[in-house]
C-alpha cells in the first residue's frame, strides 16, 4: 500500500510540474508576443493619427509598429491576420471587424457614459452633424427652432422675411447630401427608422427600389424625405440649386447674412470664419416625437480589439482615462467621450452630452455607416437622390 500511494503521489506531482510548466511557458511566451503592439489606422487624417500615437505606452519594452490604411476598399481578412488593433471612423468597416475581435474588458469601459459604451468597438473622439441658427433671427422670430421638428419648421418660414435662404448646405458633397438626410429620417422616424434605412441601402443598388418601402410602424419612408426637400425650394425654405452648393458657397451665403440655418458636421465647422459662426449656435437635430427612441448622428473614431495583445488592451484603456482625452479632444477639436475629461469647448461638451443623452447613442453618417468601402455606389445613391430632387 506504502508503494502504491508513493507511485500515486509522484505521478500528481508530476502532472503539477508538467502543468505548471506549460503554463510558465505559454505565459512567458504571450509576453514576449505582447512586446509588440502592431496599431492600424484605417481612413483617418494624419494629425489624428499622430496624436493617438503620442499617447502609446512610455515603456521602452513594449514596441510600437504602426500600419497606416487609406480610405476606400480595404480587404479586412488582411487587417485581422496582421494588427492587434484598429482605429477608423465608426462604420462598416468597423462593425464588421468586431463581429469576430476580442472582447473589450468591461473596466477599459467604465468611464464613458453607458449609451456609448460597446464591448467590441468602443468610440475614442467624436465628430457630429450639427444645425447652426443664426441666433438673432431666433430673438427676431420669436420662434424656438429647437422645441420639436415642427418649430424647426416654423422658424424656417419665419426667417424668410430677413434672409434670402433660411436653410443652406453644401448639397454638391455626396457625404454630406446623404448625412443630412440620414438626420431627417432619424429625426421624423427615430433610431428604427435610420437603422432600416441603412440596412435598405447597403442590401440595394438603386434609390427607386427602396425608397419607398416603410422605415417604421407609421410608414414612413425615405421618399417622404425626399419629397420634403423636393418642396422646400418652391417655397423659398432653401436655395433653388443647393444640391448644386459647395463649402465656399455655405462661406458666402452665411458672412452675407443670408442664412438662418446651414447644416454641416463639427470638424467643417472648424473651418469656417469665426466672426461668421460667432453669429450661429451649433445643436443637434430637432424629433417630431421625443418620446420616441433616438441615436445621435455623430461619426466616432473607434478602436476595434482584434487580437488578445495585453498591452493593446492597457493603451485604450489609458486612451479612455480623464487626462488622455483631455488632451485628445483639444487638439483634435473633436468632443471627447469621458465622463469628466475637458472639452475643446463649449461645442464639443454639448456633443459628449447629446450623445450620453439619447438611447441609441451614437451613430455613424451614411457615408460610413453604408459606403465605407464603396464610394462607387456612394456617388451613383447621391446622383440618383439629386436627379429625384429636380
């Protein structure tokens, strides 16, 4: 019996070493593997990616290697075999490489608002598409554009007594075409009716096969939109030939003073003379129901996790930390997502609490969220929606 359990015992402890052994070395070697951290940026501009490389870990054992992507078709097969983790605007791209990526730690997560928060592809800045209102017209109007749709509405056809085009925008831009009326959908139908719309668009080619067909339990549909815009010209709401408008046209319109509200996104809002937008304040869209469940249509640079690197992990979490996003969102311009990080301004603080305040958080503009990779079918949707609009 003495024997037995000796050969018993040595055996266990022999299984404990074998184990224990395996263990060290698998161990051992995922921190060598870890060392390197291989960083893609796909479509995003030269400055932003700078600035997140700032920020990589000060540790002299861990390797940076960075693979820098241009906009447009990118085989993803390619991306998940060769980096550890991605960042892009928020969008096709995106959603469909955190189908199948690594799980982001709940504790990276903690302290951004709970509508913004996704265990697979997590915002780090975000931009937004805005409406800007000419703030003495709405003292003038004695109209609040920002009560509800229909006041938005309202204050348009008030505005005609003062300016030639209450409403502008830059509808030659196909993004921007699209984006604004992405916003219309989502505002009329809420966050059902704008997520409809985007899988109608991706699944079809051409604008007269789903166009028609009902976003919500009230049928709408995107030709209400269209037809929307198709009327607002005849009644003197918006430029006779906006869809032929580009940025330096919205520059003219709106230091003239012939504006009372242009739409544009916040990193093109930057770019306009600061005596003219001084004159405009910046908000999101009005809903027709506030009851109704909404998203913010605020394109996000996210990072997506794509292999279980531990120190890719440790960089977004410090990317998500007060003092981090503090500084990226001062010198993107862009608003932050952290809870209590300093916003670049005013602007970009009421973005970070739109987005925590809507249900739906936030979402990508059309462009992205459908066209990511095919700016082909982008510019051919756009040109059918402007022949529509004639």
């Amino acid at each position: 019996m003495k024997k037995k359990f000796k050969i018993i015992f040595s055996i266990i402890i022999s299984v404990c070493v074998i184990v224990i052994s395996s263990v060290t070395i698998f161990s051992v070697r995922k921190k060598i593997k870890d060392k390197t951290v291989k960083i893609a940026f796909y479509g995003l501009p030269q400055d932003l990616c700078q600035a997140i490389q700032q920020e990589f870990v000060d540790d002299e054992k861990i390797i940076a290697q960075y693979g820098i992507l241009a906009a447009g078709n990118v085989d993803l097969g390619t991306i998940t075999n060769k980096y550890d983790m991605i960042f892009a605007w928020n969008g096709e791209v995106t959603q469909t490489l955190a189908k199948s990526t690594e799980k982001i730690p709940a504790k990276v997560l903690e302290g951004i608002p709970i509508s913004l928060r996704n265990e697979y592809c997590v915002p780090i800045l975000l931009d937004h598409f805005e409406l800007a209102f000419r703030t003495d017209l709405v003292e003038r109007t004695q109209v609040n554009p920002l009560e509800s749709f229909q006041s938005f509405t309202d204050f348009l056809q008030e505005s005609k007594k003062y300016v030639f085009s209450p409403f502008f925008t830059y509808g030659s831009d196909d993004r921007n075409l699209l984006a604004l009326t992405g916003s219309f959908v989502e505002a009329l139908g809420g966050f059902e009716s704008y997520k409809n719309l985007i899988e109608l668009m991706k699944t079809y080619e051409n604008l007269d096969d789903f166009c028609d067909i009902g976003l919500n339990e009230d049928g709408l549909c995107f030709a209400d939109i269209l037809n929307m815009l198709k009327i607002w010209p005849k009644e003197e709401i918006i430029h006779p030939q906006w869809t032929a408008a580009n940025k330096i046209d919205l520059d003219v319109f709106t230091s003239d003073n012939q504006v009372a509200c242009f739409y544009t996104n916040l990193l093109e809002h930057r770019k306009m003379k600061y005596e003219t937008v001084s004159k405009f304040s910046a908000t999101k869209m009005p809903v027709v129901n506030e009851d109704a469940s909404h998203c913010l249509i605020a394109p996000s640079v996210n990072c997506v996790l794509i292999s279980n690197n531990s120190n890719a992990k440790i960089f977004l979490k410090k990317l998500l930390t007060v003092e981090v996003q503090t500084r990226l969102s001062d010198k993107s311009m862009l608003a932050p997502v952290s809870y209590r990080a300093e916003a670049y301004d005013s602007l970009a603080d009421d973005i970070r609490f739109w987005a925590a305040s809507c249900e739906g958080g936030v979402e990508p503009d059309l462009f992205y969220a459908v066209f990511q990779r095919d700016n082909e079918k982008m510019v051919s949707i756009a040109k059918q929606i402007r022949e529509y609009l004639r």
